[in-house]
C-alpha cells in the first residue's frame, strides 16, 4: 500500500474527504498571501505620512462660467424703472442760488414763510437732494414714500418737486392743527398720531429739539401761530 493511499484510508476513517487536503492548503495559501499584502500596504502607507508633511487634497477644478460678467455688458434700462431708486447715499448740497428760487415759488404757493422752509430743509437734510434717512424718507424735506405720492411727487430726489411736495405737506399739517406751528413741526417730524396721541409736542428728545431749534431759527419764542389758508391752485 503506498503513503498516499494510506492516508486516503486514514482520513477517510476519520470521516473526511481525501480531496480536502489540498484544497484547504491552496485557502490557506491564500489566505496568508492576502494578510502579507495587507501588511505591505500598511508599511506603506506609514511610509507615506512620515515623508509627506501635509495630507494631499484634492479638489475638483471650478466650474467654468456658464454666463458672461453682466458687469461688462450694456445694460437696458426699462422706461418703468425709476432712476431715482437708488440714488448716492451722500451728495453735495444744493446751490444756494437754485435753494432760493425753489423756496421762494413753494412758499409763495403754500402762503408759507420761506425763512421756515428754509429751516426745515436745514434740519431734515441738510440742503443734501440725495439724504435719505434710515426710515425711509427722502430728499430735501424727507418725504416718506407715501407722503411723496400724496402730493404727486414722482421723483423725491428732484429738489423742486420735493421742496414742492414739503410745503404743501406743512401746509397741510399747519391747517389740520389751526395754525399751531408747534403741532405742526411736531408732526411733520413725529407723525400726526404721536402728536394727538400726546395733546401736544411729543415727550421725545428728538421732536422737541427739532421744533425748538427751527422756532430759533425763525426768532419766535412765544407760541407761534401761523394762519390758516387755503393756497391758490
């Protein structure tokens, strides 16, 4: 009997295949083959990070530009978009000259004393066309944007239709209130609700630093009283 079939017969008393063998010597094999390419990988990679002073990133290149800079292109302004929407924050003040003319025709107008527009527009703006403030008003006399259609300004930042559209605000504040110049700065600064809220000039600092100091500029120190009128058309 030779060694091999002795096996066989060996093995086989013991219940296992005689083909066995040699296949799980050939798993094995490969089983230990793939723990030392893994363990030549591992070197590797150790080798890597000791050379390598960063971790190499990678990253996709950007996406080209689907459309042109419109910076660079023309641009068309429709004939509905106002140019005045969105006006420089800070501008020169207007010349005095043109100022004088412009309250002059408003007061005139209104039966107002250009000495008071002169003032307001002082204190509202500073004689800036472009000021707009952090609420929204705008222009010379500060309209707000419903104050503004209301008296049919369609452009704020024109100095003649804003000074246009100031007056006959104030004067038709200074009829609402009797002629009380004081209730009528009060709510030409504060709003017509906090003045008949409060009976009288606002308990705000602003408000009454306002009206006090255009009263100044106008030399009044008592209570001042303004007529009411109905302006010619």
């Amino acid at each position: 009997m030779g060694f091999q079939t002795y096996t066989a017969v060996l093995l086989s008393a013991f219940g296992i295949s005689a083909w066995a063998l040699p296949e799980q010597t050939a798993i094995d094999q490969q089983l230990a083959s793939v723990k030392l390419q893994r363990e030549s990988v591992q070197k590797q990679m150790v080798a890597i990070r000791k050379t390598s002073p960063k971790p190499l990133l990678i990253t996709s290149a950007p996406a080209p530009i689907a459309m042109p800079i419109t910076a660079l292109q023309p641009v068309a302004i429709s004939v509905a978009m106002p140019l005045w929407a969105a006006p420089q924050m800070d501008c020169p003040p207007i010349e005095e000259a043109e100022a004088e003319e412009l309250i002059n025709a408003a007061a005139a107008k209104q039966t107002l004393s250009p000495a008071l527009l002169r003032s307001v527009i002082k204190h509202e703006s500073a004689f800036r066309p472009c000021a707009i403030s952090v609420k929204g008003a705008q222009g010379l006399m500060q309209l707000m944007p419903s104050t503004a259609e209301q008296f049919g300004v369609i452009d704020p930042f024109d100095p003649k239709q804003n000074i246009r559209g100031g007056a006959a605000f104030l004067r038709q504040l200074l009829n609402r209130y009797g002629g009380d110049l004081k209730l009528a700065l009060s709510a030409y600064n504060a709003g017509a609700g906090r003045v008949e809220a409060s009976g009288g000039v606002p308990d705000l600092l602003e408000t009454q630093s306002y009206v006090g100091s255009i009263l100044g500029d106008l030399g009044i120190n008592e209570e001042p009283s303004i007529p009411e009128t109905n302006p010619p058309n």
